[in-house]
C-alpha cells in the first residue's frame, strides 16, 4: 500500500492519525519532490509522529523546517521494510541520511576473463560487465603497490589491447621473463589462463593456494632439466613469500573476515576496514560517511554496511563490528554475510585495532575537512551578499556552449551542491536550433528544455503522486544559474526563465576580465580576485566547458570515424562497430591485411578485398576544399 501527503509541516501533521501501524518505510520530500530522508518502521504511524514532536534536535528540525510532502509503503515485515529503505537510499542519496561518501575516486582493478587475453586493469567504477573486480584501493599508493607486486609474481601481459593486435615481434617483458608473451602466436590459451586464475587467488588473498602451484611448477620444471623456467618460478615463489611476511597472521582458523572500526568527529564517521582473509590481515581500507553528527554508533555502522556490502566485489562470511545492530538478522540476510560484536579475545583486540585506525583516519581527515567546508559556505555566503540573492546558493547550475561553426553544437548543465561537484546531476543537450554559430539561441534552447523538462517532471509527480522508483532528472530546481557569457546570455536566460514563470536568480561570467552580469544591470560586478565566490563560480563555469568541450569532441571524432569508413561500399553501422572494436582505430583497421580483416565477425572475403582496396590503392585526388 502507498500513501502520500502534501503540505508543510503543520499541514502534514494532520495527516498522522491517517497512517497505518504496519511496518514500512515513510519518505519526507522537499522542494519540487526532492528526497530529503527516506527512513524504515516498524510502527509507520508511531515513528512518523515522532518527527511533529516539540523540542526536535537540530538536525531533525532542519529537515523539518523544509519538508513539503510525505510518503508512506507498508510492506509485509520489518525485512522488506529494511530492503525497500536501503534501495531507496542508494537510489536517491538524500541529504539527511548518513551517506557513504561517493567512492568514485577510489581505484579498482579489473581482469575479464572472457577476454581472449586478460590483463589487470585501473578502473574508477564497477560495471556489470562479467569481469572481476578487486577493492576499492582508498590508501594512497596502495593500487600501485598491489600491481607491482603482481608483476613481480606471476608473468601476464601488460600491453593495450591495441597494441597486441598490431605488434608482430615480443617485447622486452617477454625476453625478460616478465610476460608469457601471448603475442609470439606460440602460448595456449589454457597455458595464459592458469596464470590469469593465480592472479585472482592472489587477489582474493588466497596465497597460500598460490604457492603450492608456484612450487609444484617448480619442482616439475626442475625434473624435466627445464632450470631457467624453474629460476623464475623460483625466484616468483621469493617474491610471494616477501608479500606474505608483511602480512601479519592474526587468526588460527584461516576464515575470511572484515574487521569495523568507527570513530566520529561532528558531521563526519570514519569507519577503518581491515580485511582478514585466511586468518592474514592483509591491509585497511578508510571510508568516510556524512551527516551523522546526531545518530548512535549503531545507526552509523549500520548506514556503512548496508550502503558499502551490495556493492562490494567481494562480502567475506563473516563482518565483525564494534556494536551490535537490533536489525542484524535482516541486514546479515540483505548482505549474505555473519555480523558479530565479540566480547573478547582475538576478534575484541582486532577491533580495537580497527577502532584505532579510524581515529587516526580522524586525526588526519578532519582539519581538512573542516577547512573545506568552512571555505564553501563562506564563498556560497559571499556570493548570496554580492549578487543580493533571495537564498544560499546550496545548489548553483552552471551552463555552456561548444560547438564549431553551429556543426555539432552541444550544451552542458553541471552542478554544484554544497559547494562541491554533484557529477551525478550532471547533464548534456545536443543542440537542435539550426546549424549556425549563434550562442545566445543555443544557451535560450538548453535552458528551455531543462526547465521545461522540470516541470514537467513535477507535473508529473503532482499527478501520479510518487516517483520513487524512478529518479527524476530534472525537478529540483537550483538555487541560482550560471551561464557562460556577458549581457546577451544572462538576459536571454532571464527571458526564457521568465517564459516558464520561473523566480530563479541567474548570472553571467564573462571570461575576458571574470566579471558577473546581472540581468538588465548597466555594469557588471566585479568580484575581488582573491575571493572565495568568484573562485566558485569560475570553478563552476570551467568545469561546464569542460564538459560541453568533452562532449563536442565525442561527437565529432564519431562524426569523422563514420564518415570515412561509411564511405566504403558494404560497411554499415554495425560493421564500422565491429572493426573498430576489434582494431581500436580506423589506423589500425587502415594498416590491416586481408587475412586480418577476416578474422572480424561480419567481413568475408570479398569485404575484406573491398576494405583493404579501398585503403591501399591509389586514388586520384579529389580537389577537396581546404578546411579553415
């Protein structure tokens, strides 16, 4: 069942006598159906009142204080309750939950072994893609030093897949004993992906697995008068154990465990994560977790499992943690793993020792973080004060053009919360007025359609009541709109915000002395170069241009791609795909023979004439103007 309310506080308190005693998960909203907080109950009715109580906390109160619309989903248990508030969460990331830090940063390594020839990989995020995933590396310089060591162990490739396809002799890690050389023609493929399933052990901390197969390799490589491949293996089996020593045995019984630690300082937990895997401990990891300065430790260590373990690339058995969770069973079954809070011993000493690397995660983290915050909000202050805005400019859009002579003309929207990028906001349009360069039209056709789409999006919610399961785009509405531009972009952006009957604040930054623009103002304002303001919004426009330029170059190298092999008779879309995924580039598919074009699904013989024809014989010049 779903229920939904709407109304500011006082309004929305009449509405509690109304609400079932069943559990579910109640949702406040805010301006244009923004998720403020998304929380689970037992009794919806009873916890729900409780947030219309007097003498609120400070936190709760401001959440309150901007609360337009509520909803409720009664389920059948407190399970489902705590699935549907956890997806919810993950989904909407509202601001008065305690939030995982965004873990984008952090560094993955990646082989899929469905590659032909599988290579280890630095990657930024996880895709479901059927490859392997290993971290996240949250240490700085820990992924680097986890692939020299995989270098100095086991002998896999190290070579784009560009550069496999073209090259015709090994390079020097194949002399040296540092690839098994997969380019030589001469290796099976079997032979490759027994080392490539002795780098996943490795990764997965199976280490000691490893080295029996090390030596047994060894030993038969020995008995067969092989001694320069049993050297190597020799000297890999050295280097493993120099690996392993580092790692300090802690537990007799070789199970797989992640160790919690918390420590907290105002709005910000740290939790330290020390994973044990076959009784080793084999590192830590820190992650950092927002706007938990009036929630319990076990509300904090309970936001940090349900919102780091569905997405991690691997959940040990068994999760240890500093205090017990009254929802345990529910969460040990959301996340396939055992959570325990020992008492004593081995597992009490380890988290203490976890406990310990939070705090000084701690000591390190938060005068950095308690600076930043203190320079956003005082830039965002400055810049309300300058601009004589209604509002703190907690959400501030910055827009942008890129095109070249009105060809593939692109526009950009990104977005700051808080002061800092919010990349998932992010947006881009392809251009659709006209095809001359004209950059007041186009910013008033990017603007138009954002807005336009907000509000319908906010139609839309108004009629159907929810969208909770699907995350809307565009219906929060920022608290001012930067443009890149003088005079003619601001007052264009003002009219089109006018046209929608839309009271939002916007201005212009001019690039050539960085100066602001009002609408309708005679004189720009101009911002001292020091201040913290007018770094925020030059941030914001370069990091516009940025992303309109990206895009524009992505459209263009499309562009040029197609137009040139399009040009060959019997190469459609899917073909020019295929080639190019499987030669990397039109250079690439420009050097290749006849015999290698075939070897691509879709080209047959006669294709491949074609194909290689069109590329390596002569033809008469075509008297092709000049490009400017």
């Amino acid at each position: 069942m779903w229920a939904g309310f709407k109304g500011d506080r006082h309004e929305l308190a009449a509405h509690i006598s109304s609400l079932p005693d069943s559990p579910g998960v109640y949702v406040f909203r805010g301006q244009g159906g923004e998720v403020l907080y998304v929380g689970k109950a037992i009794n919806l009715r009873s916890r729900v009142r409780s947030y219309f109580a007097s003498n609120l906390p400070v936190k709760t109160e401001a959440l309150m204080s901007r609360v337009e619309g509520l909803e409720v989903i009664v389920v059948d248990s407190e399970a489902e309750a705590f699935i549907l508030e956890a997806n919810l969460i993950k989904k909407h990331r509202p601001r008065y939950n305690i939030l995982l830090r965004d873990d984008k940063q952090y560094p993955y390594l990646r082989i899929n072994l469905n590659d032909e020839w599988p290579t280890v990989s630095v990657v930024r995020r996880m895709n479901k893609d059927g490859a392997r995933y290993f971290g996240p590396f949250t240490r700085p310089g820990s992924v680097r030093e986890t692939l020299s060591f995989l270098r100095r162990i086991f002998p896999y490739r190290t070579c784009s897949d560009k550069s496999l396809a073209q090259t015709s002799r090994p390079c020097l890690n194949y002399h040296i004993g540092r690839c098994l050389g997969p380019c030589t023609g001469e290796l099976s493929r079997e032979a490759y992906m027994e080392t490539m399933g002795e780098v996943v052990k490795f990764l997965e901390g199976r280490h000691r697995e490893v080295r029996n197969r090390l030596e047994k390799r060894m030993l038969e490589l020995a008995a067969n008068l092989d001694f320069e491949n049993a050297a190597r293996a020799r000297d890999r089996i050295r280097a493993l154990d120099d690996v392993t020593e580092r790692q300090k045995a802690v537990l007799s019984d070789m199970k797989d465990r992640d160790v919690l630690g918390l420590a907290r300082s105002g709005k910000h937990a740290f939790v330290a994560l020390l994973p044990v895997r076959q009784g080793k401990l084999m590192g830590r990891e820190g992650f950092v977790l927002t706007g938990s300065e009036l929630d319990d430790d076990p509300e904090i260590i309970r936001a940090f499992i349900t919102q780091y373990y569905p997405n991690a690339p691997f959940v040990p058995k068994e999760i240890v943690i500093p205090v017990s969770l009254q929802d345990s069973e529910e969460i040990s079954r959301y996340i396939g793993a055992k959570l325990r809070t020992p008492k004593r011993g081995v597992l009490k000493e380890l988290v203490g020792m976890a406990g310990e690397n939070a705090r000084a995660m701690m000591d390190t983290g938060m005068p950095r973080y308690k600076r930043e915050a203190g320079e956003q909000m005082k830039a965002m202050e400055d810049l309300a004060e300058a601009l004589n805005l209604p509002n703190l400019p907690t959400r501030i859009e910055g827009y942008d053009i890129s095109n070249i002579s009105g060809r593939e003309a692109v526009a950009s929207m990104v977005v700051l919360q808080d002061g800092k990028p919010d990349k998932s906001s992010y947006r881009r349009f392809r251009i659709k007025t006209g095809d001359k360069p004209n950059d007041v039209a186009m910013m008033q056709e990017a603007l138009w359609r954002r807005f336009r789409k907000g509000l319908d999006e906010r139609a839309e919610l108004e009629a159907k009541g929810s969208t909770l399961f699907r995350k809307s785009k565009f219906a929060v509405f920022p608290d001012l709109v930067v443009v890149d531009g003088g005079k003619g972009q601001v007052n264009a952006g003002k009219q089109v915000l006018d046209e929608l009957g839309l009271d939002i604040p916007v201005v212009g930054l001019a690039e050539k002395n960085e100066e602001l623009f009002l609408p309708g103002a005679k004189e720009p304002i101009v911002l001292p170069r020091d201040s913290g303001a007018l770094f925020l919004v030059m941030r914001l426009r370069d990091e516009a241009h940025r992303f309109a330029l990206a895009y524009h170059r992505k459209l263009r190298q499309k562009q040029a791609l197609h137009s040139e092999l399009s040009d060959i008779p019997g190469l459609g879309p899917a073909r020019i795909r295929r080639l190019l995924r499987a030669f990397g580039s039109v250079n690439a598919i420009r050097s290749a023979s006849v015999e290698d074009l075939r070897k691509t699904e879709g080209i047959g013989p006669h294709l491949a004439e074609t194909i290689y024809e069109y590329f390596n014989k002569p033809r008469m010049a075509s008297g092709d103007p000049e490009e400017n």
